[in-house]
C-alpha cells in the first residue's frame, strides 16, 4: 500500500507501507543534497510513522546506487544562517537555524519503529547523522561515510559518528574529512551487512520481515528501552529495563508471545 503518511504529497521524500514494513525513500536529485523541505518532509514522516499502527519497522534508502544522501545543501545551510527571514521561513529560523536539522535527527532517533538505513551509496557529512540516528545499517558494496565539515568551513556530526565508530575513529575522519568504505565500518561493528548492490532492498526487507514478525507494542516499548539507556550505568540502565519488562507483560501481546513462543506457532497480534 502507498501512503502519504502525513495526508500531503511530498517532493523529495516517499513512503509506502507493505507487510507491515514502512519504505522511506529521499530522493531530492542529483545528489539528495538536504534542503529544509527535504528536512522537514523528513521529519513529518517519521513523525507521523511513529503515531501510525499500520508499520512495524522501517526501512530507510535513496534511490539509486551512488548517493545516499550528500549532506546539507550548503546553499540553503547560507541562507537559513544569513540572519534573515526569507519566504517559507519560521521565527525558529531565524532565532535557532539549527534547529529544523536536529528535529528531523531526532524525529528518525526517537521513532518508536525500529530503523533500518539501507545504505546504497556516499552517506557524507549530514548524510551520515542520517544513517547514525537509524537502529541497523545494511550497506551497499557501494557504500562509504565520511563528515568532511571541515574541508567546507563548518563542523558538525562527529557526536552521532561516535555512536558508529568510536572516539578515536571518529578524530581521525572529522580531521581529515576522509571517507570510509563500507567494509571497514562493517569491521568496526557499525554495519550490520555489506552486500552486493542489487542485494541492498532484499536484504533489507530480510531483516525488517524478522523484526516486524515479532509484537508491534513490544518493539515500541524495546526501542523506547533502549534509546533510554544507551548513555547510563549498566546498573542504572539495567533497573530501568526491567520496569520496561513490567511495562510490557501487562499487555495481552505479551501473553500472546509466551503462548505462540510455547505452542511452537506464529502469533497473533491484537495491539492490546
């Protein structure tokens, strides 16, 4: 089924739902440069992915096999930070033009529905936080990372690249601006897969299909759990994941889960 989630056709962002797998695709060509429509576009469809019932899991990618995305179109990153309102522009803009790039990060970060970036191509500077802000990357052949910030005069995504790489890592491709194949970041554990190009979706929505097999109030919850205790104590984290376990069994899909785990049969979901 296709959906324009939020109700609106978009222009560089496309969605479509099927067994139970959203497809979320940026294509704002040549290179899926982000401009605060893409931004925004972006940030509504997950926003409004995270309040639908109808997705278990999403499923994040470009078009193509070249570019995943090319970071921030510096044209519209000049004029958002020009300290002047043009047409379309918000208070916010002005006050804060940071602040539609983070919502969008954030929108993708703290979605309830696990996220799978489907990485076909460069994932460069903004293009990367994209990807880091995602749950799982499976990653085209094709695929590199790199935050050349610093070769264009700015900075910035070295916090989400600590997420993927580390700190050390991260040092030397914020200094240098280098990018990084896909195979050395599946090395460092920040992939998931490397496959073949023409591989990249089926293997994608091999994974997706495991995971939105399993309870859609569940998922929510284990996300939620996780992004919470990412940053804590293994005792503080620990304590809070298991008032996510109370949490969770008061739900019939918990019931159902112990049921079908133990009768050897697929569940059946009621959201309830």
């Amino acid at each position: 089924m296709s959906a324009t989630v939020t109700g609106t056709e978009m222009q560089h962002v496309h969605t479509e739902i099927r067994d139970r797998i959203a497809f979320v695709t940026l294509d704002r060509a040549p290179v899926n440069a982000l401009d605060s429509v893409a931004v925004r576009e972006l940030t509504a469809t997950f926003n409004a992915l995270a309040r639908s019932t109808e997705a278990s899991v999403i499923i994040f990618t470009a078009p193509g096999d070249r570019l995943f995305c090319a970071g921030i179109d510096l044209n519209d990153s000049a004029r958002r930070h020009a300290r002047t309102l043009a047409q379309g522009d918000t208070t916010i803009d002005l006050l804060d033009p940071g602040a539609v790039v983070r919502e969008c990060f954030w929108a993708i970060l703290d979605c309830p529905l696990p996220v799978i970036a489907a990485v076909n191509g460069k994932a460069i500077g903004a293009g990367l936080v994209l990807v880091a802000c995602c749950d799982l990357i499976i990653a085209s052949e094709n695929a590199s990372f790199s935050v050349p910030e610093i070769k264009a005069g700015v900075l910035g995504g070295a916090r989400h690249l600590q997420r993927l790489v580390g700190p050390f890592k991260t040092r030397k491709m914020f200094f240098t601006g280098e990018a990084v194949s896909a195979h050395e970041f599946y090395r460092l554990g920040a992939v998931e897969a490397v496959v073949e190009p023409a591989k990249l979706m089926a293997s994608a929505i091999e994974l997706a299909a495991n995971i939105a097999r399993n309870s859609p109030i569940g998922l929510r919850l284990a996300k939620e759990s996780l992004t919470r205790v990412e940053d804590l104590s293994l005792k503080e984290g620990y304590r809070i994941e298991q008032d996510y376990t109370g949490r969770v069994t008061r739900y019939n899909d918990s019931q159902e889960a112990r049921r079908a785990y133990l009768e050897k049969r697929e569940p059946d979901w009621s959201w309830s």
